[in-house]
C-alpha cells in the first residue's frame, strides 16, 4: 500500500493519492491468451485514471483505464475502446485476449470487441492497481477496486456474465 491508500471491507479505497504496488511475476504479463477482471468505483471523474497496470502505452504489457468518457483494454500496442462508466456506481470490467482479438467486457455484457496483435515482450516492472506504471495525478483512481483477478485464458462471454451475476 502506497501514498494513503487503504485496504477496507475486502476493497483498495483510494483518494487523491494511493495505490497498491506488487512486484513483477511473470503470471501478470501476456501469454496466449489473457483476461482481466476487476471492479471499479469511481468516486471522482479525475482525468484518465488507470485501474490496473502491468505495462505501459504502446510499449509492452496490459492495463485497465478509464479514457475519453469510456474504459479502455490497452494491450499494447492495442487498444480496445468502449462502454460507459457510471460515477459513483460499482461496475464490473472485463478485458479479454484469446490470441487474436481482444474483447472488453461492462457489467458482463461485451462493449467492444477487436483484432488484436500484441507486443509479447515481458513487462519487467510492478503491477499497480490505482495508478498508471508511470505514477501522474492525471492516472489517479479515486474511489474502491476490489476483485481483481488475471486470467491466462480468455473467459468467454457466458463466464463473464455468470460472474458479474456473482457480485464482486
């Protein structure tokens, strides 16, 4: 835990500081195929922040964010665009690779789907959940993440709706 952040009722609360940090594995980077579940709330619409990051932009890796009125699945280089974020309200993301497209999942229902080529260069550095790799104040989460899980098969869709179902 980093700059504040707190760990309370099974979720990670973030204000305008704090994240988690955990040091690289190689289960946190892109194989085959991956999928990454978490859910969000986001207490303050703050610039783009970043849910999830074991990679970097266009470099190598994957992460969760919310971008441009929507979340987006980078695997870089790729990004895959789409669904609608609802301030306050926890939602449930879903990102998925099964080799050839990458799909992004809200509330268990795909918001985009697209063909996908990642770069499958090993990410060396931490997984950070809060925060971009790259720690700015435009990449802060403020509100709660909790459930996050790493995949290394893509869930199908049907799987994803059963655990949005489920609750996080």
């Amino acid at each position: 835990l980093q700059a504040g952040a707190k760990v309370h009722d099974g979720s990670l609360t973030l204000g305008s500081t704090g994240f988690i940090s955990f040091g690289h594995l190689p289960q946190f980077e892109i194989c085959k195929s991956l999928s990454v579940e978490v859910w969000v709330r986001i207490d303050e619409e703050g610039q783009m922040p970043v849910i999830a990051a074991a990679g970097g932009f266009n470099s190598a890796g994957w992460f969760i964010q919310r971008y441009a009125g929507g979340w987006r699945w980078h695997l870089a280089p790729i990004s895959c665009d789409g669904g609608k974020p609802v301030i306050g309200r926890p939602t449930q993301i879903v990102g998925t690779f099964d080799g050839k497209k990458a799909t992004l999942y809200q509330d268990g229902k795909p918001v985009r789907q697209i063909d996908c080529y990642p770069n499958f260069a090993a990410w060396s550095k931490p997984l950070v959940i809060g925060q971009y790799s790259q720690q700015g104040p435009q990449y802060q989460v403020q509100g709660a993440i909790s459930g996050l899980k790493i995949f290394h098969r893509a869930l199908g869709a049907e799987e994803v709706a059963e655990r949005f179902a489920a609750g996080p």
